[in-house]
C-alpha cells in the first residue's frame, strides 16, 4: 500500500489524483490532504478516503470551526507542508497553484518522499533549491506535468548524454489563430475556454498566454538537465502528442494520449511501472488525425519570450517571472489590466528587479514578495 497525500486535493490535478485513486484502492491510501481554503469538500473528501491528516493553507477558513481545531487539522502554509514530512507518506501528489507550492515541495523531497510534481512554480521559482532539496534528503521529484511526464517516458532505457534535444508540444490556447486587435480586447471569460485541457483559471490564463510553456521550458531544464539552446516548443493544436525527445543518433520518440490528466498523475504514482487502467485505454490514431505542428508565434505571444529569457537569464529572474506573472493573471481575471497588458506588467517588473540572485528560501522569498509589489504597482499604473 503506498501512503499518498494531495495537497490541492479540491484543485482540478487533485480531482483527478482522488479520481484515480478510487479505481486503485487497493494500491493507495490517501493519507493526508489539503486544500486552499474549502473547508466543506475536504471534510467530505477526508470521510470518503478514511483520511485523517488534513491542512487547510488559509488558517482564516477554520476561523468558525473550532471543532476542526480541535480534531487536529493544521493550517496555514507550514501545516500544508508539514503533511509532506509525515511518516506514513510514500508519494507527495504537489497540485497546490502558484508559488505557494514551494514549502511542500522542499518539505517532501528533504524527507525522502517521491514528490509527484504539479505545481511547476517550484521548480521556476527555486529550481536549484528544489534539486539540493532532492539530494539532501534522498527525495524523487516526478513530474505530473503531461509534457514532462511525456519526457520521463520517451527517457526511459537511455542515458543522459544520449538525449540530444527535448520539444515541448503547446495547444497553443484559446488565441492561436486570434488576430493582435483581437487578442487585446479578450476577457477573461474568453480567455478561460481552453480547447483540448480542462484546468484551473490561472494555469489556463497562462496557457492562453503561453506563459504556461515558459514555465514548462523552464521546469524541463531543471527536471532533465539540458541546457535551454536545447529545449525547444512546437505549438500542436489537439494535444495528443504530448513531447518529443531527440536522440544523438537522429530517432525521434514521443509520447501520445487522449488529453486527461488522470494519466500522467496515474504515471507519477506509479512510474516506472504501469498498472492497468482500462478508463484511459482509448486511444483511437483514425479518429485523432491528422497531427499538426506549427511555429510558436513569439510577437503576439511575448510572455513566451520574456519567461523563457528569464529562465536563460538565471539568478532570481524566473522567480521574478513567475511572481509577476503571478500578479498579472489575478489582475486580469479581476478586469485591472487587459490580457496584452499581463505581458507590459511583467516586462516592466523584470527590468526593474534584473539581476537579482536567490540562492537561498530567504532569499528566493524576498524576491517573489518584491516581485509581487512591483507587479501590483505597475498594475496601478496602466490602470491609472
Ligand atoms: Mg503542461
């Protein structure tokens, strides 16, 4: 039996954890989970799963539940993290949104769990962290990102100086084939409608934006080592390949599948084995042709290159990135900025933080709060 807990558990990756586990109950157990602050559906989800071990990230939700309290719920960000430590976790399932990822992550892998890795902004906002992380404490980071995961599976059987490139495969969003003029008076409900991915609103806002493969380019250097000359993007509208790896010898292999999320988390549970799972055996290679490929259209996409650039760039930029992007997608699921006024909040936050270091949490902490400032005041500025 192998002790799981999913932090994020009422998130779109942590339904679709708890979706799998119910069809593998005899392989997992769900030991623990937390959520932000829904306080209902975690008791629900804590009685179907016999779960004991629960945390809550915004301690103001249990403000009128004394009771909670007083049965053992933690809360607050060190009561999330503190579930990746217990004793009976084998898997740590990370689906918590945003940066606020960054304590469990660092707590699982310190403590020599497997991390199944959701929440990419770790790994941008601390990737050398999150690796010394790995190797103090004996952890395995194992991404449940579909297009890494993809990568872990093209890997398999090879040695590392036999990879010679990765590509990341990009839907491309909601604004592919919009026009500039288009682009710049789209809502947030449009903005939202993801064609081939069903996710939460700030990963489908960067999706929309391709920040999201930004932050995935990033995510693959830290995750497979390869230098950012040799990480690159293909924008596949349907989704079904879902990363390709190229070899020194010219062989190409990539890794296909009806987009769902179930599969690349049943993955990071269970790699490098594979259970049978007949819910996902349905792929049908007629019905999904034809597989198109097409550049990524960096003008009208410029969080693409300015999150990529920051990932070169080093130091603290990707957590400045990330923390200003961060701020620009709330502000433009509010209305506060225009969705090709996120791309000027961000740019303008990166040139004024250049050249930040964060070679430490402290640090890596202070410079995300920075971000953030800056972010929220250049926010203010455009509106005004
Ligand atoms: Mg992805």
């Amino acid at each position: 039996m192998t002790g799981v807990a999913v932090l994020g558990a009422t998130g779109s990756v942590g339904r679709s954890t708890l979706a799998v586990i119910r069809r593998h109950r005899k392989r997992f157990r769900v030991v623990a989970m937390s959520a932000r602050r829904s306080v209902g559906a975690l008791e629900r989800l804590a009685a179907e799963f016999g779960t004991g071990d629960i945390a809550v990230a915004d301690a103001a939700a249990l403000a009128d539940r004394p009771d909670l309290s007083s049965a053992g719920w933690r809360s607050g960000p060190a009561g999330v993290a503190e579930l990746g430590r217990l004793p009976g976790v084998d898997v740590v399932v990370n689906a918590v949104a945003g940066a606020a990822g960054l304590p469990p992550t660092l707590a699982a892998l310190e403590s020599g769990k497997r991390c199944a890795l959701a929440n990419k902004e770790s790994l941008v906002a601390a990737g050398e962290l999150v690796l010394a992380a790995a190797r103090r404490g004996g952890g395995e980071l194992v991404p449940v990102d579909s297009e890494h995961s993809a990568i872990l599976q093209c890997m398999a059987g090879s040695r590392p100086d036999e990879v010679h490139r990765l590509v990341l495969t990009a839907s491309g969003g909601p604004f592919r084939e919009a026009s500039a003029e288009a682009m710049e008076r789209a809502d947030a409900a449009t903005a939202l409608r993801h064609p081939t991915w069903e996710m939460g609103a700030k990963i489908t806002i960067d999706s929309a934006t391709l920040a999201n493969k930004a932050l995935e380019v990033i995510e693959a250097h830290f995750l497979y080592g390869l230098p950012y000359e040799r990480i690159d993007v293909v924008v596949h509208p349907t989704s079904i390949v879902h990363s390709f790896v190229e070899f020194v010898d010219g062989s190409v292999i990539s890794q296909m599948g009806v987009p769902n999320m179930e599969l690349p988390v049943l993955h990071a549970l269970t790699w490098p084995r594979r259970p049978p799972d007949p819910v996902l055996r349905n792929f049908d290679p007629v019905a999904l042709s034809p597989l198109v490929f097409e550049p990524v259209d960096e003008t009208r996409f410029p969080l693409f290159r300015l999150g990529v650039n920051a990932g070169r760039a080093g130091g603290a930029a990707p957590a400045v990135f990330n923390a200003a992007n961060e701020v620009a997608v709330d502000s433009f699921l509010k209305g506060e900025v225009t969705f090709t006024g996120m791309a000027e909040v961000v740019a303008a936050t990166l040139e004024v933080l250049d050249g930040r270091t964060a070679s430490d949490l402290r640090e890596v902490l202070r410079v995300d709060g920075a971000a953030r400032r800056r972010a929220s005041a250049e926010v203010k500025r455009i509106r005004a």
